[in-house]
C-alpha cells in the first residue's frame, strides 16, 4: 500500500504536490509545521512579516457533488487555523474537485482516519489517498500563545491571559516578560477583535482606594470602560476603580439572596456590582466606598441604571459607614422586622473592620426582630481557609461565630491564597454589648482621609 501511494505521488504531474506524499512523512515532522520560524525569538519590536513560512499538510480529493457532506464527516480532522480556508480549489482548474485540508497533527497517513470517517469517504466513493498540499501561513494564522512561544526565550513562561474589562485587556506580565511587554500587548490586541487597549499592572492593588498603577502596552489610552455584567451596564476610569470581571458569579451569588423590601448596606461599594443588581431587585441600598473616584462613578452607574431613587451613596471610611449611616438606619429598621444584608468586599481588611458592630446599639428590638445578615470577605492563606477566615472573624466581632456562620469560598488568587466569604447573622450580644471596643488596626492613615476629603470637596 505505501509504495503504490509512493508510485502515485511520484507519477502525478500536480506541481503543487511532492515527491513524497503525507502518508510517507514522519508524524513528528508535522508538529512544527505550524511553528514560526527560529529568527523571531527575542523579537521585541512586532514585525508581522516574519512569521511567514511555506508549509506542507495533507489534503483529500473530493467530489463537489458530496463536499458537504464530506467535510460534516471529517470536521475532526479537518484543518482549523485561524484565517485558513479548509477547501481549495485543485490548481488545475479542476472544476469538479475540490482539496480538503486537513490538520497534520490528526492525519498524516490514510490509516490516521477512524473507522467512522473511512467508512463515511468510502461511501461517498472518495478515494482514501492523501496528497501533500503547499501553502503559506502568516502571522494572522497563528493563535497568540504560539506567538509568544516562538518570541520569548526557551523555557519561560509564556503569558497569553488577560482580564477582559471592555475594551481592555489587562495582564498581568512576569519580571522576565517585561522586555516583551510592548510585543505582547500587540499581539494580545491583535487576535482579540474588540480589544483596542492592553495594560499591565504594575504594582499591588492599594488597599485604601482598591486602584493600582498601570502601563499601556498597545493601543488607544481610553481607561474610561463600559462592561455589562449580569443584565447590568457599568462605566468607569478602570484605572482609578476597581473592578474585577472575576467576581461576576460571586455578585450574582449574594444578590440572589435578596428579595424585594430588604435592606442591603454595602460597606464598600466599589462603582455597584452588588448595590445596583439590589436595588434592581426592589430592595433598598445604602452604597459606600471611600475612594472619591467609585464613589463618583456609582452615582453615574445608579443614574445609568435607573436605580438612584433606591440607592443613597456615601463617601466615607468603612467603619464610619457602620457607625454612621448603618447604625442610625438600623434602630427603625429592626423595629420593622426588615430583611438587612451588609455586604463587605474588601478582602484584604474587611475582616479587621467587623470589630466596628461591637455595642453598636443601646437598646434591643423586639425579641422577634431579624437582626442583619453580614457577608464578609477574607483572603486566607491557611491549609484551612474556611476555619480561618471563621475564627479571625470570631475575634473581631469578639464573639465565637462557630456553628453560627457560613463560609463560601469564592476564587483561588493566587497559588496558596484564596478568597473566602463569611456568611453571619451579627449575635444580639456583639450588637448589643455595653463595652464597645474599636480596635484601630483597620483604620486609614490620616494622610490618606484628608486626601480622601479634599479629592471628595472636588469632584
């Protein structure tokens, strides 16, 4: 069999096909067919040219009578690359045929096809003989992680990742990438249609106003973001916010808790995602966040929305958000036996903050009262994260919240670093204690509150 598809090959006047055909070619041969060419590495200035090479893959002759349905027989074979047509025309004009390409890595001898697909061909009376077809494949047919493999060094990491947040793109790019970057922010634009903006982080996420610093690496500098997440419309400077396209599920979550008539006090706020879908859903919100910027932008995000009669916003601290607004609500609120959520997001402190509802109120409701619900968010480097964010939060509130909480775990942040919830109703004998303590171990430096009150008296 293989030398009378040799003699074939050999006999055929086709210019476009070798002297040896697919079925007499190393399989591993074809795995670097699809590999840029060895002068891209340690590219750093993106040149699209480069990436051009002529390569070789295996091809079927097809009726055009039974294309269709050929090609529905083979689609597991068939060669998917982007910008790359899967049926050619045969170079000799050949009206009746046509080259069905397929992908090197599956096929690379008539034997390669299942016993489904050869039974499929041979009853559409299409000869099991392969052909080698020549093309050229260009940098608009690579996938952008085959990109950066051939650019960066040998055995690095290779990033291709990225949060989406509208139009933009953010990465995260290693130490070792870094010469890169400029290459990689092109690239992710590129093969992203819709991304016309690539950033990088490049230092941790502030814990006072949640922003970081960030460089552009390709593209049009608009930081100003318009995403939908959950049937809710957001916009904000992605560069002066916060915001995590990640914790879409983890909004959904809580906000199914909340029915209409509740009352919802989001501590801290960021520019909605829990205060707005709440709202939306008939219940009444008291929405915080300290930075001036968030706080802007969930005003615009509660007008955008049709929401801001049912949202009052604040722009103070956390602590003086409980405090202050959430504890002049809650005497009237308790007396009408509302349903009261506090939700708490910010992982990094929101614990060192529940310190804050410890004697809180001087006299108790009626005994029949529902007393809030708070659903407070820890990073945890434990083996036992649920344990630990529990008894850090015990300690807070100075109360053992064993047996009395709940714990979800919401995303893996990092390797040995995740993000939990806590879930409690605040105990009669933490609201209601006569010795109040406020540790001050969450509160923010002086400096940083006088900005925050300058910025707020501007904007």
């Amino acid at each position: 069999m293989m030398l009378r598809l040799l003699f074939r090959a050999l006999k055929s006047p086709q210019t476009h096909r070798k002297a040896v055909c697919s079925a007499c070619m190393d399989p591993k041969d074809y795995l670097k067919l699809y590999s840029p060419p060895p002068e891209v590495r340690g590219m750093t200035s993106l040149n699209r040219e480069a990436f051009t090479r002529n390569i070789t893959v295996p091809a079927l002759r097809v009726p055009v009578k039974v294309l269709n349905k050929v090609v529905k027989s083979l689609k597991n074979v068939i060669i998917q690359r982007p910008g790359l047509s899967r049926v050619v025309p045969e170079r000799e004009g050949n009206s009746d045929c046509r080259l069905v390409l397929l992908d090197p890595h599956k096929v690379s001898s008539p034997s390669s096809f299942s016993g489904a697909e050869a039974e499929a061909l041979r009853s559409f009376s299409v000869l099991l003989e392969l052909q080698d077809y020549q093309m050229t494949l260009g940098y608009e047919n690579l996938k952008s992680e085959e990109v950066l493999e051939a650019v960066l060094p040998l055995g690095q990491d290779v990033t291709s990742g990225f949060s989406r947040v509208g139009h933009i793109a953010h990465m995260n790019l290693r130490e070792h990438q870094l010469p890169y970057r400029n290459l990689i922010g092109q690239v992710i634009m590129d093969k992203n249609p819709g991304v016309t903006c690539v950033v990088n982080k490049t230092n941790t996420i502030d814990s006072t106003y949640r922003n970081f610093k960030m460089e552009v690496l390709a593209g049009e500098e608009n930081m100003v973001a318009k995403v939908k997440e959950n049937g809710v419309t957001y916009e904000f400077d992605f560069s002066r916010v916060y915001w995590n396209p990640r914790l879409s599920t983890e909004h959904q979550r809580i906000v199914q808790q909340v029915k209409p008539g509740d009352t919802v006090f989001d501590v801290f706020a960021g520019v909605g995602p829990f205060a707005i879908p709440a709202a939306r859903c008939g219940a009444s919100v008291l929405a915080n966040d300290l930075n001036p910027e968030s706080y802007r932008w969930l005003q615009h995000n509660c007008k955008l929305n049709k929401v801001d009669n049912r949202v009052r916003t604040f722009n103070l601290d956390g602590r003086g958000f409980i405090q202050g607004p959430l504890r002049q609500e809650l005497p009237v609120l308790l007396k009408q036996k509302a349903t009261l959520h506090v939700v708490m997001n910010l992982p990094a402190l929101a614990i060192d903050f529940l310190d804050a509802f410890r004697g809180l109120l001087q006299h108790e409701p009626p005994s029949d009262s529902q007393l809030p619900t708070v659903h407070c968010y820890g990073f945890s480097k434990d083996d036992n994260p649920a344990r630990d964010v529990t008894h850090r939060a015990s300690e807070a509130v100075g109360f053992s919240l064993e047996n009395r909480s709940s714990v979800h775990f919401v995303r893996n942040v990092a390797p040995n670093k995740d993000m939990m919830c806590v879930s409690f109703s605040v105990p009669k004998e933490v609201l209601y204690s006569s010795k109040p303590t406020v540790t001050e171990c969450a509160d923010e430096p002086a400096a940083k509150r006088q900005k925050c009150e300058e910025a707020a008296q501007t904007t």
